[in-house]
C-alpha cells in the first residue's frame, strides 16, 4: 500500500509520453503530476511530500541534465531519466548527478516500476534523514551558549577537569553543564552523547 502523501513527478515535452506514464502510474495506485517542460516543474511550487522525478533526458528548451542539476542545488529528489535514444556519455553524468536509474524509451513498464519503487525508497530514507537532522538541530540550538561550547570539549574525550580548565571555569560547573546537556540533547548515554555531537559537526562542516 502506497502512502497517500507520495507522488510521482513526470516531465516530458511529448504530451503522449506524458499521458501514457501518467495512466500507467494511476494505474498501479500512485499520484502523479505532469510537467511538459523543465522550466514549468522548476516554476511550479512543490509539495512537501515523499517524491520522485521521472524526466525526459532530450526535451526543448532546458534539457533533462540542467533540470537535474538546478533541482540538485535545492533538493535531493531521486532522478529517474528516460529517452528516446541511448547516450552513454549522458547517461555517465546523469549517474554522476545522482539518478537513480537511465531508462530508454520505449519504456519497460516493470523496469520503470522497479525504478520508482527504488526512487521513492531512496526519498523517505532522505527525508528521514532530514527530518532527524532538523530535531538534532533543534536540540542543539535548546543548549545555552556555554553549553554549546563545552559539548564538542566533552564529546573529544576531555576530562571534566581539563574541560574546565580549557573555559576557564570551574570542575563543578562542567558537571552541572554536562547534566544539562545530557538531558536537553535527550541522549541516554554518554556514548549517544558524542554521535550526536559528531553528525552536528559533520553537518555543519558540509554546509561550510
């Protein structure tokens, strides 16, 4: 049973290659939304739902590649490219961009089923992975300033002392931050403690 919040992008500049995937996808339960160039998807507000974009690889105007690479700079939508011609060469960068598969038409319905089956797995575990980042987030940014700079101290394996001595405070109010800390970050053990502080470390070292 497919979730009612998932949806399938397709843009295509052949309206027939639209209707017939569009008819295909109702067909097997999904919710769809069709597109006949990349410049009207781009333009288009999205929802905030579980998606995937299946996109024509050569279409008038913008092709499939500059489509994939401006949606790239604001989402992590899963790709799945189609076309009426096999290309190596763009099927090389379209894997390098990130799609989930190439596919040339005409199409295999089982192996494009396959592909959004793939595809849609591929955006909940990314929005997962976002949404979890945004509460360890939040959490980080409920910490004080103090206790925010004692945390990644703590997390390196400094002692509550040396800690102290690095801020220039004293042995005890490390322990009271560190309580703090623990019980704000929610981490039931010192252990989970140091993983939250390595992927906030880890994203914000990306985002740099």
């Amino acid at each position: 049973m497919e979730s009612a919040s998932e949806l399938i992008y397709v843009v295509d500049d052949d309206g027939r290659v639209r209707e017939a995937l569009a008819a295909l996808l109702h067909a097997s339960g999904r919710d769809v939304q069709t597109f006949n160039s990349g410049q009207e998807f781009l333009d288009t507000p999205h929802q905030n739902v579980v998606a995937c974009l299946i996109l024509d690889m050569r279409m008038s105007g913008m092709s499939g590649l500059e489509v994939q690479k401006r949606v790239s700079r604001t989402s992590q939508i899963p790709v799945i490219f189609i076309t009426g011609r096999a290309d190596v060469p763009s099927a090389v960068l379209a894997m390098k961009g990130g799609a989930i598969d190439f596919l040339t038409k005409p199409l295999d319905e089982d192996a494009l089923m396959r592909a959004v089956d793939a595809a849609l797995a591929r955006a909940r575990v990314l929005r997962k992975e976002a949404e979890d980042s945004a509460a360890l987030q939040a959490l980080h940014q409920s910490l004080t300033p103090r206790e925010q700079e004692l945390l990644p101290l703590l997390a390196s394996g400094r002692l509550n002392k040396q800690a102290a001595e690095v801020l220039g405070i004293t042995e005890y109010t490390v322990q009271v931050h560190r309580g703090r800390i623990m019980r704000k970050m929610q981490a039931d053990s010192f252990a989970t403690l140091v993983r939250q502080t390595y992927r906030l470390q880890l994203e914000t070292s990306s985002t740099t």
